[in-house]
C-alpha cells in the first residue's frame, strides 16, 4: 500500500543531496535550509502511516453504523432505553431476593436504628438538621409535628412529600425497609435535647 | 550574488518573553488559588471578587491567552525573521501588537474580577475586548505577512506554515464565537441560543486548544528543537502530511466535548470519529520533534533546555492520546463533568505548552543578551521540580475522576443510587485536591526560580535591540510551477496561496457542522410548552452567569439511568432554545441543576433553602465546599436594566409579547414580591429588590417547562 504521494515527493529537485553524518540519512534538496535548519528526506514511519488508515477505516465504519444502520448502540435515545430495561429486569430479582433474605433475619432493634442514621445523613441531615434539630425543615426532638408523629403519618409525608413546603417524594430513593429504618431512627429523636434547636411547629402531639 | 546588509529587531522578543513570565506567574498563581480555593471554601474570602466563580476564568484567560499567548508571539517575532532573512515588516505594528495585547490582558483581568461576563467558557470576554483583540490580531497578522513577503528566503518553512493556519483559524473561531448583541457597554448576550450555541462554542473552545495551545507551538518546536540540538529536522515528508491532515480534522473534533448531552446523534458521532483520525496526525507531530533529537541524546543529557522540551513533546503525545481516548463515548460516559478532563488539560498545559515555553527562555534570553545563562544548575532543578509537578498534579485528578463517576453511578442491588447525596461522592476528592494543590506548588515555585533565573541573566548581560545580518536578495522566481518542483515544494513559495489554502481545510469541518444545525429543523425538535423566562428569571439567570456558577455545576442530564435517577428526565434540545448564553457547563464541582426547580422532581428544594444555601453553604450542610455568597442578599437587582434586556432577547428571536419591555418591570416586581412573601412565611425577612431574590426565581425555573404540559392533561 505505498502510496503515489510518497514517490512524488520523492522526486529529487535538486542535484547535490548530501548526507547527514550521524545518520546516514540524505537532505532533502539543496535549498531545504532556513536559519541553519536542514530537513532530513526520511519517509512516514510506516506503523504511523497504517495507524492513520486505520483509524479512517474505523472512523467511517463508525458513521456508517450510525447513519445507515442506526445502531443501537449509537443512537443514544435507544442506548438508554436500552439500559432502562436492563436495569429493571436486573432489579426486580434482586427486590425479591433481599425481601425473602430480609425475612429469613431481622434485624435488632439497634441495627435498624444505626441503619436508619446512615440513611437520614446522607438524605433528611441537609434540611432537618444533623441532630435532628430542625434547619430548613421541621424540628424532629420535640414533641410537636405539623402533619402528624405517627409512624404512618411519617410514611406518608415521606413516600408523597410536602411539596409546597419544598418536602419531595423520597419514594424513588429510598426502599420501603429504608424509609422504616429511618422512621425508626426520626422517631427515636424525640426528647433529645440537640443545640440550636428549631422553634416548634404544628401540634403537640400525644400517644396514645 | 551581492550580501545585502540588514538587522533583526530583538526589542519585540524580548518584550514579549518578558511579558510571558510576568503573566506566566500571575497565571499561575490564580491557578494555585484556585486549586485551594476549590476544597477549603472559606479561601473564596467571602468577597465576590475573589470567589472561584471569578477567579477561575482569571486563572484560564490568564495561562491561555496571557502566558501562552505572549509566549507564541516571543516565537513568532524571534523565528519568522531569521526563518525569512528579513527585519520584521513594521516596527509600529509589533509595538500596537504587543500594547494592544498587554492592554487586553489587563483589561481582561479587572472585567473577569468585577463579574463582566459572556459566560461561555475561554471566551469570557465582554464585546468591547473581543473587538480589541480583533484588531490587534489583524496587526498581528499585516506584520506577520509583511514580514513574509518582503522575505529573502524562496521558500517558508514549516514553523511559518503553522503560524499561517494558527493565525487564520483563530480569527475565524473568534469572531464567530463571540457575534453577540451589546445590551450594555459591558453586558451582552450570544448570537446563538442553547445546542447551537453549545456546538459553537465548543468548535471554538476545542479549536483555541488546537490552534492557540497547539499549531503555534508545533511552529515554535520546529524551530527550537533543531535550533537548540544543532540537529536537522527528522523528515520534511513528515512535516507535509501531519501539517495538512491536522488542521483539517482539527476543526471537527469539537462536538466531543459535549458527548451524551442533547447534541444530535450525527454531530456526536462527527466528534467522535474526527477525534480518533486526530491520533496520527497530532503524533506525526511528537515524532518528527522526538526523531530530530536522533543523534543528540548526549546533549539532552546535559543541556536542560533539550530534556524540557523532550518531556514538553512526550506530554503533547501523551495529551493526544488521550484526547482521542476521551472522546470514546464508553469513556467519555464516565470521563466527562470529573476531574479527569481537567487533569488531562494541564497534561498539555503544564507539560507541552509550559515545558516547551520555559524551554525556549532559557535558551533565548542569553542569546538576546549576549551572555550565558546564569545557572545551568539552576535550570536543571525547575525541570525536575516541574516534570515532579505535573505528575502530582495530574495522577490525583484521574484517580479522583473516576472515583466519583463510579459513585454517581453505583446502584443497589434493588435498584437505587448507592450515593444519592452528590456531597458524598465530592467529600471523596478531598484529598485528591489537597495532593493536587502540592502539585501545583511545586510548579509554581519552578516558575519562581525561571524569574530569578533569568533575572541573574539579565542583570549580567548587555541587551542587543538590533542584530545584525545578512543575506542575498531574493532572485525572482517562476509564477508558475516548475518541472522539477513538487506541488507543496512550490506552495512554500507562494505564502499568499498557502494561507488560501490553509483557510479553505479549516473552514470544511465547521461549515458542515454548524450550518445544518441551523437549517434542518429536526436537529432541534420545538417543545411547545417551553417558554422564554420571567423578567426576573432572566435577571437571575444574568447573575448565575456574572457569578460564574457554570464552573461549577452542569445544566445537562444526560441519558444514563444513573443521571434519570439522581436529577429526573434526561435533557432534550428544544428546552434551551431561549438560553443565550447556553449554561450545560463543563465540570460538576457541584451537582447537576437542569431540573433544580421541578417541583414533583428528586432535587427540589423550597426557596428559604436556596435563600439559607446561598448565604452559607456550610450552615445546610457541612461539609460542602460551596463558597458563601452573602453579597446576594445587600445588592439590589439593576431593575433599570430590565427593558433594555428584553429589547435584546426579542432582537434574538424570543418570542417576548409585543411591547413587553415597558410591562417587564412590572412583572418583574410582582414575582420579587411572592417570593419575598414565601421566604417571610419561612421566616426569612428580605427586601423583595434583591439579586437573591431573582437568582432564587431562575433555579426553580430550571427544567420546569418540559413538565408543564397542559394539551395533554
């Protein structure tokens, strides 16, 4: 594959070609020289050459695959449905899975409060406060809620939100055995006495 | 043949190699800041002038157009006379080049640092600047070109064909990448909105790269490297077909950058592939600089100068494969919005244009000074010391990269972010930035000893403004090719038709890129829901852009699952046909906030959490790195401005109603007036007048509009 670009280069424009000493290497042409500056009449580095090729094969190959094909793999509106239904296929066997492991031991008591911790750092700590004490959102230590202290009352503020008051649906973030961990560990909050705490809000509430 | 007598101006180099180390340090140092800046907040100061929003963009313009860009010219004015035989073409240009720029660079600075920005990244400038340095670059250019023409060689070697194509394509990038209609004497708004503007802006941007940090630097290799080694250049063939096949392809490869976003499919795809075509040709450039030290490897040995610029064009391979490699969409996929990409610019930046600049210093100071340099020694330890640098500073930033696209992508088991907190993922990097800070130092105080260096050198030398030649006059030449003349031997010597030539190769690429994008309606499918913004949305928006929030933090969720789960629906084009500038950003610091306002979204937060958020980041949540923005809450909204803003966005094509800019204020005052009220029901006392108010106002419109579709309920 030597290509005709190469011999036309090639062609000597001039007579006296002389020889670089160090590597045998001959000038290209008489006149190549500027400021002192000579150019050596090597050709392509061969491998530098067929790298180029390649490359535009594979390029081409590429569009070909996206313009007329329009592969799956490409086309990036396919690419994430495609992912789309991977992912669910691969989850619900994995939901069934936990839940029949989940059942075979439960945890104790402490475990699912230091789970729950785990879980409100990471999610409620950013408007509740890292103690709990209320920032943006409402305090958790006393005894007053604005939509109720129930656990089933927390359930729902956090599987639809508040979100005129800016609460969103953690529903697509959290499992359901995450949200009761981390209503377990919200409601072992109570009584707490954490600094800068929040001015209470809602309705005291009493159990009964 | 009779040895005409004339001299080379020296003024001009030495100049602007001056020039090139004062910005070099200050460059630098922002840099250093920044690195510091961006893992201990409380280094922002609270003060907006020196908060990383501001001080990033300073710290960019600074290196690339500053540093870089006086070095370039140091190059330029040494080599083309003695690759030409000839004085340089204008004594009053080259003092108009070099004030003009030195002006702009200043000018540049205070803009960037009080917040007057166009807020498309690298090309920050406001338009009265970028139509400075539009005319200084056609100085620029009319010295250059009367240089080459009063020339006595027959024909321009190689370093000049890349200054021709260096100084065509970056004029061409810039005056179309920074079309805008003025709203103020410091204020305005893009040309182009959303995708367009996105593809626009990253053929500039990916171009400044290869134009700017790129082919005036292959120029200054070819010069230098045989200069300085005595050796002969490895081969001219070489030389012919990596020039033409780069400058070609270069011009594609901008799309890369925004892989996986709301870009079409075809001009991803364009991205991709002339990214991949770019390999051989940008190392057809490593090679024949590596090759011409054939022969010289004791002097490398010995001589500082020669190892700076070994480890300068090992880096330029090593970017260039790199580059290639990130534009693999399965790469690109976890690569892009990390800290990876910014490792891998500072490859090309620290290692190629550092190296080689600092290279070329050392050796051409003592030459214009007629003495040696001061301290061998000395040079031999900035090499170590930033060769040591760079490697600090770029190992942690990949390790750091993909450590966090691996959180942001993690799912449980059943099907959930494993790390649903982006903080998490950011508290991750913390030491990697902290390493990459060192990194940083070791190379700035490499930079410090070039300064004492060169001093020294100075102080022992005597300056030599003019140099003497000599050389034969140019005998005239056949018009036409001769026989024996290959077609590129006789190109060489037809520098007028070399620069046409050069300037239709550039000119392909972004014609058939940007130009369907325009035409073809379906590159941009039209949602009709999507609306312009608010009178107060756009002041807001304005603010986002003046504080630099885009350095930060992306607009563009894209199409992965791990994306969908953490901010909601991907990013479609039609939603950012009323974006001018386009905000997609290029690095997330801070999470994604395409979808910050919707409402029934995975990220809303209530306007007394933004107002809390952006007084004090660290109050929300510990351990974020957000700097405090208090100054949001004192400075009024420049409500004055309002009409005057909504006349340009119609000029652009917003559908605002007729006569809307006499209602804006009002409108305007109405919104402040909710919000106020709702942040008063939170508790929060705020005048309703406020900069916060409007910037609270744009982030819950973010992403709203592709939600509200009312035909279909």
């Amino acid at each position: 594959m030597h290509t005709n670009d190469d011999n036309e280069l090639n062609k000597p424009n001039d007579v006296h070609q002389e020889v670089d000493e160090v590597t045998q290497i001959k000038y290209f042409g008489g006149d190549h020289e500027y400021d002192g500056i000579k150019e050596l009449d090597n050709p392509l580095p061969p491998w530098l050459k067929y790298l180029f090729y390649v490359t535009i094969v594979v390029s081409f190959s590429y569009l070909t695959l996206l313009f007329v094909f329009e592969d799956d793999d490409i086309v990036q509106r396919k690419e994430y449905r495609k992912e789309i239904m991977a992912a669910r296929a691969k989850t619900e066997v994995a939901v069934k899975e936990e839940s029949a492991k989940a059942a075979a031991a439960p945890l104790s008591q402490e475990q699912i409060l230091a789970a729950g911790k785990v879980i409100y750092d990471k999610t409620c700590l950013v408007c509740h406060g890292k103690f709990g004490e209320g920032l943006v959102g409402p305090n958790f230590t006393d005894e007053y809620w604005i939509h109720g202290g129930r656990p089933e009352d927390l359930l729902k503020v956090i599987n639809d939100g508040v979100i005129e008051k800016g609460m969103i649906s953690y529903k697509s973030q959290l499992n359901p055995t995450q949200i009761n961990h981390v209503i377990a560990y919200i409601l072992s909050l109570q009584g707490t006495n954490p600094p800068n705490p929040k001015a209470p809000q809602g309705e005291k509430f009493v159990k009964n | 043949m009779e040895l005409q007598k004339f001299s080379y101006d020296n003024r001009m180099t030495r100049n602007f190699a001056i020039a090139t180390m004062v910005w070099g340090v200050v460059g630098l140092v922002a840099g250093l800041l920044i690195a510091f800046q961006i893992f201990i907040p409380s280094m922002n100061f609270g003060l907006e002038f020196t908060t990383f929003g501001r001080t990033r963009p300073v710290h960019t313009n600074a290196v690339i157009f500053a540093f870089v860009g006086n070095a370039i010219f140091t190059a330029v004015y040494y080599s083309l006379q003695r690759l030409l035989k000839t004085r340089i073409y204008s004594d009053l240009l080259s003092k108009i080049h070099f004030w003009g720029w030195q002006s702009i660079i200043v000018a540049a600075a205070v803009t960037l640092l009080a917040g007057f920005t166009t807020g498309k990244e690298y090309a920050e400038l406001e338009w009265p600047i970028d139509i400075a340095i539009t005319v200084v670059w056609v100085v620029f250019g009319w010295n250059m070109f009367g240089t080459i023409l009063q020339r006595r060689t027959s024909h321009i070697y190689v370093s000049i064909w890349f200054y021709i194509a260096t100084w065509v394509t970056v004029a061409v990038l810039h005056i179309f990448n920074s079309l805008a209609v003025p709203v103020s004497f410091l204020k305005s708004y893009t040309l182009y909105a959303g995708v367009q503007d996105a593809l626009v802006q990253w053929w500039y941007g990916h171009n400044a790269v290869a134009f700017f940090l790129t082919t005036p630097f292959l120029g200054m290799m070819y010069y230098f490297v045989p200069k300085v080694s005595g050796r002969p250049v490895y081969s001219y063939k070489l030389s012919i077909v990596h020039f033409w096949s780069l400058i070609f392809l270069y011009i594609w490869a901008g799309p890369h950058h925004l892989l996986y976003s709301s870009l079409p499919d075809w001009l991803q795809a364009l991205g991709t592939t002339f990214s991949v075509m770019l390999i051989a040709p940008s190392w057809g450039g490593m090679i024949n600089g590596l090759l011409t030290l054939r022969g010289a490897w004791d002097k490398v040995r010995k001589e500082p100068v020669l190892k700076m610029f070994v480890v300068g064009v090992t880096a330029y391979g090593m970017s260039t494969f790199e580059g290639p490699l990130l534009s693999f969409k399965s790469v690109n996929a976890i690569s892009h919005f990390t800290d990876w990409t910014i490792g891998h610019v500072h490859i090309g930046a620290l290692g190629w244009n550092g190296l080689l600049t600092f290279g070329m210093i050392y050796w051409l100071i003592p030459r214009l000074y007629n003495t040696t340099l001061y301290s061998t020694k000395l040079a031999n330890v900035h090499f170590w010391i930033a060769t040591l640098g760079i490697v600090f500073y770029a190992v942690p930033l990949y390790i750091g990269g993909i450590t966090q696209a691996l959180m942001w992508k993690q799912f449980t088991p059943d099907g959930f972010l494993m790390y649903p907190n982006f903080l998490e993922t950011v508290s991750q990097l913390i030491p990697m930035y902290a390493i990459r800070a060192f990194g940083g130092t070791l190379y700035v105080i490499g930079m410090l000893i070039l300064i004492y260096n060169i001093v020294k050198t100075i102080q022992a030398g005597s300056f030599v403004a003019e140099e003497a030649a000599q050389a034969p006059a140019l005998e005239s030449e056949s018009e036409s090719k001769t026989q024996s003349e290959s077609w590129h031997r006789f190109l060489e010597r037809k520098p007028i038709r070399f620069l046409i030539f050069a300037t239709i190769a550039i000119l392909i690429g972004g014609i058939v890129e940007v130009i369907p994008t325009y035409l073809i309606k379906s590159n941009i499918p039209t949602i009709t829901s999507v609306k312009p913004y608010t009178p107060l949305e756009l002041q807001g928006r304005d603010i986002y852009v003046k504080e630099g929030c885009y350095n930060c933090h992306s607009q563009m969720v894209r199409p992965f699952r791990s994306e969908t789960e953490r901010y909601g629906e991907y990013s479609k084009s039609g939603e950012f046909i009323y974006d001018h500038p386009f905000q997609f950003g290029s690095k997330r610091t801070g999470p994604d906030l395409a979808r910050e306002g919707v409402k029934t979204g995975k990220i809303y937060k209530p306007n007394s959490w933004h107002y809390n958020h952006f007084i004090d980041p660290q109050k929300m949540n510990e351990a974020s790195i957000m700097p405090k923005y208090p100054w949001l809450a004192k400075k009024e909204i420049d409500i004055k401005s309002t009409p005057g803003k909504i006349r340009a966005m119609k000029l652009l094509g917003v559908p605002y109603p007729d006569n809307y800019e006499l209602k804006a204020i009002d409108d305007l005052k109405a919104q402040a007036d909710s919000i106020a009220k709702d942040l008063a029901a939170a508790g929060i006392q705020t005048d309703s007048n406020r900069e916060i108010i409007a910037l609270i106002a744009y982030m819950q419109r973010l992403g709203v509009d592709i939600s509200n579709k009312p035909e279909k309920k």
